[in-house]
C-alpha cells in the first residue's frame, strides 16, 4: 500500500531532527485498516542515550506536533535495543520504505496479546457507533489469532468467554521478565506508582483485567488506569 504523502512528509521532518535515529509509521494507518478516528502511530528507534537526550529536549517535538494539528499523531520513543530482541514489539516503514519488524519474543507476545486483546474488546463495548464498535471488536479478534497462529479461536458472539477461556488456559504461562518488568518501572515508578518493583507486571494488569471482564463492566476510572498500564510506551 502506498504511503500518503503527509506521513512521508511527518516521517522526513522527524528524520531532520534525528537523524541519528530510525523513523517508522506503524500501527493502523501502515496497516491500512484504519478509521476515521484512528491515531496515526509514529516510533522513534534509537540508542539509549539518543532516547534519553530526546526526552530531555522533547519541547522540540511538541512544537513539530503543533504544525501537525489537524492529526492526532501518537510519537513513541523506543530503544532500538529492545525493539530487535522483540521486548517492545514494533513493526513499520520509514520515509523512503524500509521496513522494520522486531523479532518475535514468545514471552512478550503472550502477555501483550492478552492485554491488548482484552483492552480492544473493553473499548468495543463501549464505543457507541457501530463501525468503530466493530472496528475495536475485530482489533481483539486480530490480537488474540497471534496467539493461535491465524486460526479461529473462539466464538465471535461472545467475546468475553472466548477472551476468558485463552487467559485462563495461559495464566501460569505468563512468567516474569526482567526486561518487562524494567520497562514498566521506567515509566511509573518516575511517577510515583511503586507497585511494579515487586510485581510481575503482565500478571498484574491481566489479573485486574480478568475481573474487569468477568464482572462485564467499565467505569471511568478503571478505563483510564488500564488506558495507561496495558501498554506502557514512551509518548511524547
């Protein structure tokens, strides 16, 4: 699919800024099953240190969003490191079409899949108009066939029973990671949330998914805790 011309043009403004880094769009909008409302998902592949001095001096990419407005555009800062073993899956092309895909860590994708999985069927449930409704609804479905390797996993009518079953088949799969467990903890406990440091963090968030679905509601406050923890990127 050919990229459109405003994402090269995002893509090539970013490479100016770093040109030390890797600048890929990824997400929905590569994929080319997006909606009307779907971010466009940017990720910044670099060292450490560049990762660090982007943070740092991310006034810069504020102002390179703001001539961008009319997008809602997610950037995520990802060391290139953790992305090629697979702990922080990317998957994208740059401006001038190489293609990056991070390498499949079964560890990572069982947890992650679970996670987004269950966030996606959380968000069709309450979406309200029908084509994003099914939009969410489909984006589950996708997630959870990584898991079955394309295969139907379950009834499509009940995606809480399907989703329950897989979580509950899997559940003492879902071993500790340091480099999970390393990435959640540089993105909260920076701001005051403790509990990772002596927690496994996918087992965490999937225990308190599991309830949130088995009771079969979400309020505002557990929508936007999960917002934040089903997947801990670095956005700026």
């Amino acid at each position: 699919m050919a990229m459109e011309e405003p994402i090269k043009q995002i893509l090539r403004g970013l490479e100016t800024l770093y040109p030390c880094c890797l600048i890929l769009v990824g997400g929905s909008r590569w994929r080319g099953d997006y909606h009307a409302k779907s971010d466009l998902d940017i990720y910044i592949l670099g060292g450490f240190y560049a990762i660090y001095k982007i943070i740092k001096s991310k006034k810069n990419l504020t102002e390179f969003k703001i001539k961008w407005s009319g997008l809602l555009i997610n950037i995520m800062l990802v060391p290139t490191f953790l992305a090629e073993h697979g702990w922080y899956y990317v998957a994208g092309e740059s401006a001038t079409g190489k293609l990056f895909t991070s390498r499949r860590n079964e560890r990572v994708i069982l947890g992650n899949t679970l996670k987004l999985s269950g966030w996606y069927f959380l968000k069709s449930d309450d979406a309200i108009v029908p084509v994003e409704k099914n939009y969410w609804r489909e984006k589950g479905w996708r997630q959870l066939s990584y898991l079955e390797d394309g295969e139907n996993v379950g009834n499509k009518n009940d995606w809480r029973a399907t989703w329950q079953k897989i979580y509950f088949e899997h559940a003492t799969d879902i071993k500790f990671s340091w480099p999970n467990w390393l990435i959640y903890n540089i993105q909260f406990v920076r701001q005051g949330w403790l509990m990772w440091l002596t927690k496994n963090p996918d087992k965490l968030v999937l225990e308190k998914m599991a309830k949130i679905i088995k009771r079969g509601g979400l309020n505002s406050a557990e929508r936007r805790t999960l917002e934040v923890i089903v997947f801990p990127a670095i956005f700026v």
